[in-house]
C-alpha cells in the first residue's frame, strides 16, 4: 500500500464500520471499543511510553487518548507532575474521565475533548507529548504535529507510535508510516529525530521520537 506524502490515513471510511468506532467512537458501539482499546493495547503502550523517558515532575501530553489506560500509566509515572489529555470522541472523553477518576480529582489529570489539530493549550506547556495509534486516522498529518511542536517546551520530547492493523496493512505499509512521520516531525521543526520499531503481533509498531 503507498500512502500519499502528508497523510497516513489509510481507509478511513465516511461513517459507520468498526474502524470508525475507533477513528471516532460514537454511541454503545464506541463504548465497547474504547473497552477493547484497553484490553488489547497494553503491550504496544509499555513499549512506548518508556522511550519518553518521562520524569516524576514532568507535564505530559496525550493526543488521542482514547480508554484513558496511558493517561492513566502516565500519571503513574509523573506522580509530581501534571499529565493533559485530549480526544475529539465525547464517548472516549467520559471513559477516560471515569478510569482517572482519582487524578482529576487529585487535579493532577486534565482530560478535554479537542481536536488534535487545534490544542487548547498555550506555547511550551509540555516537557513530553506523546500519540499512540491515531496519526494513521489525520488526513492533515503535520498539522498535529505542529500543534505538539507549538505546545512544548523548548527541549520537550515527542514520540509518535503507529501499529497499523487495518486489513490488507503489513510490515511494509508500518515501514513507509515510520517514514512519513518522521518526515513530518522534521517539517515541523523537531530536532534529534529517529525512529524505532518493534516487532509485535499483527504487524510491527513504529514510532518517531524527536527533540524540540
Ligand atoms: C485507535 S484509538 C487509540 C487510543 C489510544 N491512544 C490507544 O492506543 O489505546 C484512536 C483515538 O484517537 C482519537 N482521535 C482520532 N483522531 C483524532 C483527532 N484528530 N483529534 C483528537 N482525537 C482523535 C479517537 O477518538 C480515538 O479515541
């Protein structure tokens, strides 16, 4: 499968189907899919948030949060830090609401629905800013990562995974996504950038990581 230069879409249909209800989840269908979410990203998610190296007192990103379990395993990590998130799925928002329940309370977790491409937050707010598995639904792929570039901390770090399992995607189609983001983090202004990938079941996990 080629992709074209600035996007990683790949087939996301108009409405309805399964892959919707994870590009956007809507209604029961997307409830469930924010449980399958939780149940089945766990081993790419623990491959991932360590290479941001995130300290006890860092201020987190999570673009596309979907569940709510990174933001949640984040928190766990920055435990004097702050950890943001957002999500363009109401659905998605209240669940990931409900599994940081104590976070948000604790005011430590800020979870907002927002589009990736206009993030409600100020300049440098972030030391980390991370998205798993969403940048393959942008079909303006750089203007997300402008939008993290714009909200990190001079110094901050990115890392952006993609593990495509749409139908027909193999180990080739998850090569040429590793290479269209970090062509795109480069295009938005991200330094020191490289990429990593590890073998995982169906298809291999990429993810560009970059230095502002
Ligand atoms: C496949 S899920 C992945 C969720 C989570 N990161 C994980 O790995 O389990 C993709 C999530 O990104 C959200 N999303 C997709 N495009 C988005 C956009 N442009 N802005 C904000 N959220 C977006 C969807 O609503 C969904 O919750």
């Amino acid at each position: 499968m080629t992709l074209p230069a600035t996007s990683l879409a790949i087939g996301v249909p108009g409405s309805g189907g399964w892959r919707q209800q994870f590009a956007r989840p809507t209604g029961v269908l997307g409830e469930i899919a924010g449980h399958l979410m939780a149940m089945r990203n766990k081993q790419r998610s623990w491959w991932v948030l360590p290479l941001l190296e995130i300290h006890d007192q860092d201020r987190v990103l999570e673009v596309g949060f979907g569940s709510g379990m990174d933001i949640r395993r984040v928190s766990e990590m920055a435990v004097d830090g702050h950890v943001a998130g957002v999500d363009h799925s109401e659905v998605m928002l209240k669940q990931a609401r409900r599994r940081n329940q104590a976070g948000i309370q604790a005011g430590r977790v800020d979870l907002q629905l927002a589009s990736a491409s206009r993030l409600p937050y100020a300049d440098g707010s972030f030391d980390k800013a991370f998205s798993i598995n969403v940048a393959h639904f942008w079909e303006d792929a750089l203007t997300p990562v402008q939008e993290m570039h714009r909200v990190l901390r001079e110094g901050g770090r990115i890392a952006i995974a993609v593990q495509p399992r749409t139908q027909g995607t193999n180990e080739r189609t998850a090569r040429e996504m590793g290479k269209m983001l970090l062509e795109n983090l480069k295009q938005a202004g991200f330094q020191q950038v490289r990429l990593e990938s590890k073998k995982m079941k169906p298809v291999s996990v990429v993810c560009a990581l970059g230095v502002k």
